[in-house]
C-alpha cells in the first residue's frame, strides 16, 4: 500500500515540475492569497507541514474562491523540490498550468 501512495506522489511531482517549466505560479503564502483574491488561482498545493491556522485560512479563502486544494504529500522541503526550489515551499498557487494537466488530475471528479 505503501509504494501506491508514493507512486501518486512522484505523478505529482513530475506535473508540478512540468508546470514550473512551462505555467506561471506563485510560491508562498502571501502571493497565494493574493492570486486567490484576485480569482487568479487555479489550483493550490499545501504542503503537510504547514501550520493548522495558515491551512485552515487557505483552505477558507479557496472555498470563497472556488478554487481546488491538493494538500501535497510530502513537507515543505520536499514541495520546494518537487518546485525544482532549492528552498522551502509552504504552499503554491498555480495560475497557469501550461502543458501540464495537474488542474484536470486534481480534480475531485477523476
């Protein structure tokens, strides 16, 4: 059971590294809210070590927004790599998929 969720998680990482190639984003949580104020956001990446307050508050402005949330597998240190980052994501917004079909894999219908 075990190596189904990391093969889920590498899918993940491999359409998220696709999206920084070729889509727009934003890291952090700041520019996060921002993207999801403005209607921008597509979808938002969470990473699992990010502190309960600041998820449930994403989480809160999404659900105003309409907009999906994928809370990411791995921590924060690991989203910045899956983000070819060589620094800590807490959580992302993307704006713009570009090639990558991560908006339409997320979704809760497939």
């Amino acid at each position: 059971m075990g190596k189904k969720s990391k093969k889920a998680g590498d899918n993940v990482s491999s359409r998220l590294a696709l999206v920084m190639k070729s889509g727009k984003y934003t890291l952090g949580y700041r520019s996060t809210i921002k993207s999801m104020r403005s209607g921008k956001a597509k979808l938002i990446l969470i990473a699992n070590n990010c502190p309960p307050l600041r998820r449930s508050e994403i989480e809160y402005y999404a659900m105003l927004a309409k907009t999906q949330v994928h809370r990411f597998s791995g921590n924060n240190i690991e989203l910045g790599a899956a983000c070819t980052k060589f620094f800590r994501v807490g959580c992302l917004s993307i704006t713009d998929p570009g090639d990558s079909d991560i908006v339409k894999a997320m979704s809760p219908e497939s």
